[in-house]
C-alpha cells in the first residue's frame, strides 16, 4: 500500500529555452550583413575585372539576387527555433483566468 502519491511533474531543461528576439535579430543582421557585403564584392569585381562575359554575368546575376536572398533571410524570423512544447495538461496548481481574485 502506497502512502505517499508523487505526481509525474515535467522538468524544464535550459536547452530547451528558445533563443531570446536580440539573439535572433542579431543573428540575421549578421547574416544580411554578409550577403550584401559579397553583393558589393561582386559589384566591384564585375565592374574592374577583365574576365569573360559568362563571368561578369555570373558576377552581376550574384549582386541582382543577393539582396533578395539576404532581405528573405532577415525577415525569416525563428527559422531555427524548436517547436513549441504541447500543452496539452493543464498545470493543476494554477488559478483560472476568470478566478485571479481568489488568489490576490
């Protein structure tokens, strides 16, 4: 005979915190930084460069859909971030919405 109930409680691990919104932010800004810095490489390179045609067009087709990849890229918000966790079980222990007077 059990005298003693323990409840299954969910333990929390920090690798499963999301990444903060500066920490994401920041990330994109460095990666849109990187894509239009390689845009103005291939600017430069397709202007003073004596290469064949197929090479200045490859240099110039790099530096037309460079910006859209890196704007694409920026406003990708949470790309890498794991899926939110189910909650399907209500925490027992929490006052309803409708009740916060009870606890006050």
């Amino acid at each position: 005979m059990k005298l003693f109930h323990r409840r299954k409680t969910t333990v929390h691990q920090v690798t499963d915190a999301q990444p903060s919104l500066s920490a994401d932010i920041r990330k994109r800004e460095i990666s849109y930084v990187i894509k239009m810095s390689i845009r103005v490489v291939c600017l430069i390179l397709a202007v003073t460069v004596p290469a064949p045609v197929w090479v200045r067009a490859l240099l110039i087709g790099g530096a037309v859909l460079l910006p859209y990849l890196a704007v694409i890229g920026a406003n990708e918000r949470g790309k890498d971030l794991p899926p939110p966790q189910d909650m399907d079980g209500a925490n027992q222990n929490e006052i309803p919405r409708h009740r916060r007077e009870i606890g006050s």
